[in-house]
C-alpha cells in the first residue's frame, strides 16, 4: 500500500504542479487514495521531493535527479510498477502498469544517468537509448536485477 502510495505522489508531482500538501492529497484522493496530511508530509520526506519556484513566482513540489543514492531509494518503491524490461539494439523498454512510466523514467534518468542517453516515458512505457547495444544488453539485466524481475 505505502509503495503503490507513493508511486503515485512520484507521479503526480512529475506531470503536475503540486504547491502544497492539500494539492497533493486532493491529487491523491481523485486517483481513489485516502490520506492524512501527516502521511503525506512523511512519504515526501521518505521520497526526497523538494520545493522549488515555479514560473509564476511561486513554488512547486519536485522530484530532485541528484544522482543514485536517490535513484536506489526509490527502486524499491516503483519495483512494483515494472512488468518487464528487454533491449533491442542500443534501446531498452520498460513496460509499467498505467499511469507509471513517468516515475519509472524519473529513478531511471536519476540511477542510470551515466549509462542512459536519453529516455522518454508515455504512460505505461519507458524508452530508454544508451550508448551501444553492448550497453543496453548489459542495462538490461542491471535493471531486471534491480527491479527484481526474473532475469
């Protein structure tokens, strides 16, 4: 429950503007979940989400890519939402239950940022290019690894 929990504030906050709490729990409620404002302020600690300004002079949640310590802390929580990995050439898929791939892309970009390219998540699919197919081979079982799916 807390990990499904907070995949979907992880992708709330990536593909909406969030400016306080009570956003994010009217946000979560629209998707069926019911939280206290206490839980919330929790699972944004736990996820490392920051505030930061937003065009208009204010400021909105953030999910900071400041390298794999954060990318490693959020493995666990969006494992769940991964159904399968598999490269092709020098590209790597990711497949995710709906409404995930933006978040799977986030700890992705933030884990792999050396060995990734570039990446480009939809709604419930992650396309990853890294450098060569000898890369993406070798990607792809990092990820299975990390992501704990049978290799």
């Amino acid at each position: 429950m807390k990990n499904k929990r907070q995949s979907k504030i992880l992708n709330i906050v990536q593909t909406k503007p969030m400016r306080t709490h009570d956003d994010l729990i009217d946000a979560l409620k629209a998707e069926g979940v019911n939280v206290t404002q206490a839980t919330v302020s929790r699972d944004i600690k736990e996820l490392g989400i920051i505030k930061v300004p937003s065009s208009d002079g204010g400021s909105v949640y953030s999910v900071p890519q400041t390298g794999t310590d954060s990318g490693r802390n959020r493995v666990g929580i969006i494992s769940d939402s991964v159904k399968r990995v598999s490269s092709a050439l020098h590209t790597i898929v990711i497949n995710t239950f709906p409404g995930m791939a933006p978040a799977v892309a986030s700890v992705v970009d933030s884990m792999y940022d050396r060995q990734v390219l570039g990446s480009v998540a939809g709604d419930d699919t992650v396309i990853i290019i890294t450098p060569s197919e000898d890369d993406a081979q070798k990607l792809e079982k990092e990820m299975k690894e990390s992501f704990r799916l049978d290799l």
